[in-house]
C-alpha cells in the first residue's frame, strides 16, 4: 500500500498542471501577503477568496503576523486604512 507521500506526488504526477495552479498560489500569497488575497483569487481566477485559501493554500500563522505587523507599520506612520 502506498503512503500518503507517494500518493500526493502520484497525483502531481499525472495533473501537472493542477501543481503549478497550487503552487502558484502559495507564490502569489507570499509575495503580495495577506491583504491582497482578492488579487490573488483574481490572478487565479478563483471565483472567491475562501475557494482559493480552501483549495491551494492557507494562511500560514508567520504570514499572518507579518502582515499584522506591516499594517500597523502603515498606521504608525500616519497611513490611513
């Protein structure tokens, strides 16, 4: 029987395509953070934003609080949100 490892890379295997998709948005989530997950979606053609984190990718806990950070950065020098 096959593990659970050798059955996700199977899958990868035989839909190339869904892989990038996946790690597309794990790219574009890093990159652009949390508050631009609607650009994201959209990038994606995700139709809605809880599709897109549900299906290819969470949050992680360290994006969320970096983004938290960087926010309050933006309110502490006077940018409004």
């Amino acid at each position: 029987m096959e593990n659970q490892d050798d059955d996700a890379t199977g899958y990868f295997m035989k839909k190339p395509t869904h892989a990038l998709r996946h790690c597309s948005c794990q790219l574009w989530m890093r990159r652009l953070g949390v508050g631009a997950m609607a650009l994201v979606a959209k990038i994606g053609d995700w139709n809605t934003v809880d599709e897109c984190i549900a299906s290819y990718g969470e949050i992680s806990e360290e994006d969320t609080v970096s983004e938290m950070q960087r926010l309050m950065n933006k309110k502490n020098q006077g940018i409004n949100f």
